[in-house]
C-alpha cells in the first residue's frame, strides 16, 4: 500500500515524498477530468428521471446544524478560514476519495487542527447525525488507527487523518454543507433550506474488527453484514433467480468515487415481489444507511424511499454464509455493500475482514445538485425579476 505525500492547496507539509511516476500522473489526472465532467448523476440508461427532489419546506429545524458549522468556524484562525472554506460550486466537493492516498485532498485535516478546534468540527458532524451513524464514523476512524497500528505505520493511518472542509456560507441562510474525506470515510452534507442531503456517502473499513491495539473490541458493519444475509437467505428458490445477478463478486462497487456520472440499469429482485415478512427486513436493512442521519431527517428521507419501494431492487452476488456483495436501488437511492481483497492482510480475494459501502442519490440527488439548481431558480429568478 502506497501513500502519497500531496496536498493540493495550502502550504502544509507533505505527508511524505511524493514520487509522481507517469502512471501515477495519469490516475491524478484521470480523477481530476471525471470530476471536472458536467454533473449530471447516476441514473440508469433511459437518462435523469426528472422531479422526484422537489424543494420544499419539511417544517425540520437546522439551526442546531448550522450553528454547530459557526461554532466550527469562528475556532479556526484567518489562514485556516481561507484553507478550509469553499464556495458552494467548487469543484473538490467531487474530489473525495477513499483510498489512503493524499492526493487531491483538500480542506484541514484533522490531525493538524489543535484539540478545540478538532472538538468543534466532529461536534458538526455529530450534530448533523444520528448517534448510530455518529458512533460508526467514530468507529471506523479508530480502525483506521488499528490498520496503521497492525503495520507499524501509525504516523500514516491514524484516527485523524481525515480533511474537513465547509462549503457555502451557514452565516447567510443560504444553501451550505461540510464534507469530511480520508481513507475509509467519505461524508457530504449538504443543506438547503431545511432539506438535508447526505449522499454521496462511502463508509469502508480494513479490519473490520480490532482484535488488539488502542481500540479493540471496535468492529464495523456487522448489521449491515447479517441483515442483508437474513434477507437473501429468506429468499424463495425463485426469488434468488430473480435476485442473483453475477456468480462473482464485482471487482469494486459501480458508483464509488468518480463515478457521479455512472450509468447503472435496475437489477435484481423488486422490493413489491416480497412477502410482508421480507419486506420488513429489507425495511430495516434500508434503515441502517437511511438512519445514519439525524433521526428527524432520516424519518423524513425513509419516507421518501418508501414511496418508491415497489420500485426498488435488490441484487445480490456471493454466498450469505461467505463473501458477498448486495445492492438496493430505486430511484431515489442506491446503497452498495462489498467484501473486498485484502489490502493491509494482502490477499487477493475477499474476505470479511475488509468491507466497503456506498449511498448515492441517484437522478441528479448526489450533493443536494438538485435541490440546489431548484433554489438558484426560484429565489434567483425572483431576484432578478424585482
């Protein structure tokens, strides 16, 4: 595993030496074209699905949010202020990544900010979330420190090397959000008006438990893991036709990082095919991602994916009592859970010691992007016009 030493703003000091090898010039600016691409968003082939975000007023109170991000900023010092703060349209909200790699990295990391300013900025994201959904980041922090402790390298894999960066300006009203980005951990928050949008969100861990070190006992996704078994193993003979779509698992999931433009067909067996017993698990199983968020945004955001759960599928590849990957997609979401081959155990196959995930919000949701060209009309227009 090779850990590049680049910081592409600012004048911090390199994690380590970066050699920029052609191979490795080619993958920076393989990612840098993707995210420079219009957005359009994951949809299936027929296009964008139009109207399924409409910007409206959920009567939910942000304020505590936006408050937790004022707190975080008036912390920080004017040349972090200036390092850590983005417009709302700047391009490195599609820069994040979830490799150990530093390059295109951006905002503060967390191991450089005091212990004040550190505290303020997880307060935002603590506030923004659930305490289920706060606890697993924290969680798979702390197991990247367990990575770096089984390697000896815990000056390259600890709990802060994580970036955080606040977009927008939550002193104005307007349109505004926070990313935290790193290895593993990779969160987008966006909020417009009262809505919030929490996509694109990819979780990962490598160990998935701690077995020694600073944090052991820490372990990740073991609900995510055995609900979606309990799911699949509940399925009728019939019902896993429909729902196996591959004999292997994918190589890496379709809609990871720089892929906000991915074109993915629905696949698998719909959700109205399950009997009332089955449909409760792939409810709750819904809920472990859905429920990341604080709990009166995602009872907000559960409703709207339950109003397309005919619509939704699940597919699944592997053996529930092995390695397996599994997918929820519907118009309004798509989740994606993987074993995946070693890297700090370097094997080449998976295993169940390394776990990756990602949520998206298909049909141009990702980023709040249509939420927010709806406010741009709206209260723009109305600008303009008087």
């Amino acid at each position: 595993m090779d850990v590049i030493g680049y910081r592409q703003r600012g004048d911090a000091p390199v994690r380590r030496p970066a050699e920029f090898t052609p191979d490795l010039l080619e993958k920076i600016e393989w990612r840098r074209r993707a995210a420079d691409e219009p957005f359009h968003g994951v949809a299936a082939s027929d296009g964008i699905r139009p109207g399924l975000f409409p910007l409206r007023e959920t009567g939910l109170d942000v304020d505590g949010i936006r408050q937790a991000a004022l707190d975080y900023l008036a912390a920080l010092e004017p040349g972090q202020l200036a390092e850590g703060r983005f417009p709302m349209d700047d391009v490195t909200w599609r820069h994040w990544a979830n490799g150990v790699r530093y390059f295109l990295r951006h905002g503060l990391c967390l191991e450089d900010l005091d212990q004040r300013q550190r505290d303020k900025a997880l307060a935002l994201v603590r506030t923004s979330l659930s305490a289920y959904g706060y606890t697993q980041i924290i969680d798979l922090m702390n197991l990247n420190l367990t990575m770096g402790e089984l390697r000896g390298e815990e000056h390259l894999l600890n709990e802060w090397l994580y970036w955080f960066s606040i977009y927008g300006s939550p002193e104005s009203g307007q349109p505004w959000g926070w990313q935290l980005d790193g290895h593993h951990i990779c969160v987008n928050a966006v909020i417009v008006g009262d809505q919030m949008t929490l996509t694109p969100t990819f979780l990962g861990a490598e160990p998935t438990v701690a077995e020694g070190g600073r944090y052991a006992g820490t372990a990740a996704f073991r609900r995510e893991e055995a609900v979606a078994a309990r799911l699949f193993t509940s399925l009728t003979a019939e019902q896993r036709k429909s729902a196996v779509f591959a004999d292997d698992l994918p190589p890496e999931l379709f809609v990871g990082a720089f892929r906000d433009n991915f074109e993915l067909n629905y696949t698998g067996l719909p959700l109205g095919e399950l009997t009332e017993p089955q449909r409760l698990i792939a409810t709750d199983l819904l809920g472990l991602y859905v429920g990341r968020a604080r709990e009166d945004h995602a009872r907000v955001r559960m409703e709207e994916v339950l109003a397309h759960e005919t619509e939704t599928h699940f597919a699944w590849a592997g053996d529930p009592d092995g390695v397996f990957y599994y997918r929820l997609h519907s118009p309004v979401i798509l989740i994606e859970f993987e074993h995946m081959a070693g890297v700090m155990f370097d094997n080449d196959y998976p295993t169940r010691r390394h776990i990756h995930t990602v949520v998206r919000t298909p049909n141009a949701g990702d980023y709040g992007i249509d939420l927010l060209r709806q406010h741009h009309e709206r209260f723009h227009f109305e600008k303009e016009s008087t």
